[in-house]
C-alpha cells in the first residue's frame, strides 16, 4: 500500500498588505510523517503553521486536509 498523503499545500502563499511573507509554497505530508519548520526570525514559520491549522484563512493557494 502506498503511502497516504494527509495534508497538501499549493501555492500558498500570504500578504499583509503589500508585504509578501509567503509566496506559492507547496508542501505535501505523509501519514506519520514527522516534520520540522526551520527559517530566520520574521521568516513567516508562524504564519505557515497557522495555515496549516486552519486558524489563519486569510491565505492564497489551497490547503488540503484528508478526511478521517
């Protein structure tokens, strides 16, 4: 069985006027998998993990979760 993905990212990406923090991100996730977030202060790791949530919605792209 080959494995699953969980959560997939296309092109997000987020501004907060006309400043870029994000730009056209693609990310895919396999079940189980463990990952890590690495990048500079103001590097927008945060704002990556609250699209990811599903708690910052004001996004570009589309984020995908699979069911279950």
């Amino acid at each position: 069985m080959p494995p699953q993905i969980i959560m997939s990212l296309q092109d997000v990406g987020r501004k907060y006027g006309d400043k870029t923090v994000l730009d056209e991100i693609n990310l895919s996730f396999y079940y189980g998998a463990k990952i890590g977030i690495v990048g500079e202060n103001v590097a927008g790791k945060t704002t990556l993990l609250r699209i990811m949530a599903g708690v910052e919605k004001e996004h570009l792209g589309e984020c995908q979760i699979a069911k279950g």
